[in-house]
C-alpha cells in the first residue's frame, strides 16, 4: 500500500510536469506565431520612413547633374588654358635664358 501511494503521488507530479511542458509549449508557439506579422510591420515602418528619403536622394543627385556636368567641363577648360600658359611662360624663360647667356 505504501509503495502504491508513493507510486501515485510521483505519477501525478510527472502528469502535472507534462502538462506545464505542454502549456509552456503551446504559449511558445503562439508567441512564435505573432513574430512574422511584426516583422511585416516593421518592415512596412521601415519602407515607408525610407522611400522618401530614397526619392530625396534621387532628387538631388538629378538635379545636381548637370551643374556638376558643367563644374568638371569649366575645370577642364581651366586646366587646358593653365597647362597652355605654363607652356609660354616656359617657353618665355628659356628665352630670357639664352638673352642673359649671350
């Protein structure tokens, strides 16, 4: 009788440790089951902060080509002319050169 009872009490306390497994499971799984929704939610928040900070950027680097376009041509001409002038200052030194050697 004794050993029946002991038998009993422990039967009953593994029932009740499968069934606390089991609710922890199911509340893990309804948990879990929320996690793709928020993600969607958050992605969604994401996109809609950052489409207009996309078409800003868009925006800007658009408008900014053409005064760059003009920018890197005006410095082309700049360097051309510079190079060019280099070239008669050069050419006039080595005249002066040969003025002061004769």
């Amino acid at each position: 009788m004794q050993q029946t009872t002991g038998l009993t009490i422990v039967l009953c306390l593994v029932a009740v440790a499968v069934l606390i497994q089991a609710g922890m499971t199911i509340m893990i799984w309804l948990g879990l089951r929320k996690i793709p929704g928020q993600l969607e939610a958050a992605r969604d928040n994401f996109k809609q902060r950052f489409d207009p900070l996309v078409q800003s950027v868009t925006e800007i680097l658009t408008n900014a080509r053409e005064p760059l376009r003009a920018f890197t041509t005006n410095l082309a001409e700049i360097s051309k002319m510079l190079r060019e002038r280099t070239s008669d200052v050069d050419g006039l030194v080595a005249k002066l050169v040969d003025k002061s050697r004769a």
